[in-house]
C-alpha cells in the first residue's frame, strides 16, 4: 500500500467523519449510519470486484475482517506512538524516542504480518488470483469513496 496516498486520504476520510459525528444527523439518518453505509459500500465493491459466489462471500468476510480489525489495533499502536514522539519530541530523552521508534516500527512490521498470514488464509479460501486483488482493492474502492464523498457533499450544497 502506498502511503503516500493511504495517509492525506485517511486524515480527509477521518476529517469527514469527525464533521459528521458532531453535526446533527440530516432528516432521517441516525448518528452512526453513514459508517454502516460505507461499510456496506465496501462490501458490494469487494464482493463485485473479486466476483465472489455467496457462499465464497459466506468464507471471505469473516477472514476479511477478522484481519482488518487486527491491522487497525497495529495501526492504533503505531499512530499512539508516533503521537507521542511529536507531542514530547522536546521533552523526551533519546531513550525515550529510540523505544517509541521501535515501538512504531514494530507495529508496521506486525501489520505487515498479519496481512500475510490473512491473505494466505483468503487465498486458501477464494483462490490466490482473487487474494492477490483484495490489496489492490483496498486502494481502489477508497479512491471510489473519496470520489462520492466529493459527489455527496457537492449535491448537499445544491440543494
């Protein structure tokens, strides 16, 4: 995954949320119905994309997820310790930054691990052909959301 792109793509899709979370739900949606939404977008996209027969998509989702919820636990790590090397870089000593330096690198080295150890169970499980979209789709369908996120947001402001 590039993280040239994953990064200032993550801090729109986190701005955007976040505006959402504080504002009242418009007519009719309830707080917390615009992440269903994505995910069920993600879902169709996936499953369209790697042309999933339901019962591969009954196998797929839970190894799926199961793995996106773990690499989001590394990312939390590695985000809570880079946090903390840029709000105490002038106070914390070279000990300090060289633990929490270890401490990021590892959690990217555990995320990296886990997508290799899911992505053989996907491939097990759907095909290896198929396995090997799943990365590419990850950049994909955020591309899409962030295009109908853009889409959404200039028809709100027509009306």
């Amino acid at each position: 995954m590039n993280t040239r792109y994953f990064t200032p793509l993550l801090v729109l899709l986190l701005i955007t949320f976040s505006f959402d979370a504080y504002s009242q739900p418009p007519r009719g949606r309830k707080p917390g119905q615009k992440k269903e939404r994505v995910k069920q977008l993600k879902i169709a996209f996936f499953t369209e994309e790697l042309d999933l027969s339901e019962e591969e998509a009954e196998k797929f989702w839970p190894i799926y997820n199961e793995m996106e919820e773990k690499v989001r636990e590394e990312k939390k790590k590695k985000n809570t310790a880079t946090m903390a090397i840029k709000n105490g870089f002038d106070t914390m000593s070279d000990k300090e930054i060289e633990s929490k330096m270890k401490e990021v690198l590892d959690a990217r080295i555990r995320e990296a691990e886990i997508e290799k150890e899911y992505l053989e169970k996907i491939g097990d499980t759907i095909g290896f052909k198929k396995a090997a979209k799943v990365v590419s789709l990850e950049a994909q369908f955020k591309r899409e959301l962030v295009k109908r996120l853009a889409n959404d947001s200039n028809s709100e402001s027509t009306e």
